[in-house]
C-alpha cells in the first residue's frame, strides 16, 4: 500500500516509532486494548463484534528499511454456527508480523537518491507516514486467517432435522416414520374426504350391490 493522507496519532490503531528512531536493531514492546473497529472478522459468517475490546501485545523492532511489527491480538469472536444456526463464541487468538517501511528507503534500506515512481512495485507495501504507522489492515487480515471458514458450535453438531428443523444434537433419537411415496398420494385424498363423502361412496357401492343380485 503506498503512502496515502497522513495519519491520525489519535486513532487507537496507529502507532508511533518516534522513540526507536532508525536505529538498527532498537526494540519496543508495546500492549494496548481498543474497541474493535466495524466489520472485523468474515462479513455474515463470525467476527468480533463493533465496539468489542481487543487486547493487542506489540514488538517493535527497527530494521534498516523501516519496522518489523511481531503481535498478537485476542478477543472474543461471535458468529453462528453453520449446521445448527444457534449463536457461537469463541476466543480469539490472531499472530502476524508485517514490515512497515521508510517512504524514502529502498529494499536494501538505503535512502533513495529520488523517490521511486512504481506504483507495482509499492501497491502491496505498508509504510510509516511521518514516524507513525496504522496497524488496521494488518489486524483484518489476522483476524480473518485465524477465525473458522465454517464455524460450529460444537466438533459433533448433528444439525437441523430437514424435515422439521429440530435441532438434533438436543434429540439425537429424532426422527420420521418413512412414508411409501407410492402410497402417499392416496392417504392424502382419504384425509381428505370428509365423514359425509365416506358415507355417500359407502351407500353407492350398497346399492350398486343390491342391483346386481337382483339382475341374476
């Protein structure tokens, strides 16, 4: 990502390395909680809620062509479970480390002679802004590849009846006597005939009956 608007120092995910200077191999250990910002985590399937406190542990470490960031962030993840749709939660334990680099220091963290006009080159890179650096995109991307595609809120979910929609780890015994699907279409229009119309077809074939003895 190339160097964009400059940065709010007031944003709990923006950081400043000021105190390591570019000192090669200064370090800096840092822990701080921030209320987790929108949308992190996998959009409609679990993610820590907006709001929700992130505990973030932080190592800094100065490198010749900018800072290596090592951390980890834990929270409390919510979501649904895919096969039987009830609320899950479950902690949170993201690990990343990403380089931010000086605007003005090539790979090898000299200083360029002019500044680099590459957009390809930079499109993937993060960078310090004026000694500071945001760590939001980064966060997403660990929150994301540490969080479950299909999250269940047990190893052993049965899931829903597809009949009914019981849930059937409640009642692993759940079931449905099977019905003959050539048999089906009968019981339906036998429920459907009311006592009356039993009666009328019952006293038909009775007299159809009484006819036929008295034609032999």
């Amino acid at each position: 990502m190339a160097p964009n608007a400059r940065l709010d120092h007031r944003n709990p995910l923006v950081f400043d390395t000021h105190e390591l200077g570019r000192r090669p191999g200064a370090l800096q250990r840092l822990t701080r909680e921030i209320d987790a910002p929108k949308d992190l985590g996998i959009q409609g399937v679990i993610g820590v809620p907006e709001g929700a406190p992130v505990e973030l542990e932080l190592r800094l470490e100065s490198v010749m062509e900018g800072v290596l960031v090592t951390g980890t962030a834990r929270a409390q993840a919510k979501g649904e479970c895919v096969r039987c749709l009830e609320p899950l939660e479950l902690a949170l334990e993201a690990d990343f480390q990403e380089m931010f680099s000086y605007p003005d220091a090539d790979d090898r963290g000299r200083v360029k002679a002019e500044p680099a006009d590459d957009a390809e080159e930079d499109e993937d890179r993060l960078f310090i802004e004026d000694g500071l650096f945001d760590l939001e995109p980064v966060l997403r991307d660990a929150v994301v590849l540490a969080l479950p595609m299909q999250p269940v809120c047990q190893d052993d979910c049965l899931g829903l009846c597809s009949e009914c929609g019981a849930r059937l780890t409640d009642d692993p015994d759940h079931h449905h006597d099977a019905v003959d699907i050539r048999w089906a279409a009968l019981q339906g229009l036998a429920g459907s005939l009311g006592d009356g119309e039993k009666d009328e077809i019952s006293g038909a074939d009775a007299e159809a009956g009484v006819d036929e003895k008295q034609e032999k």
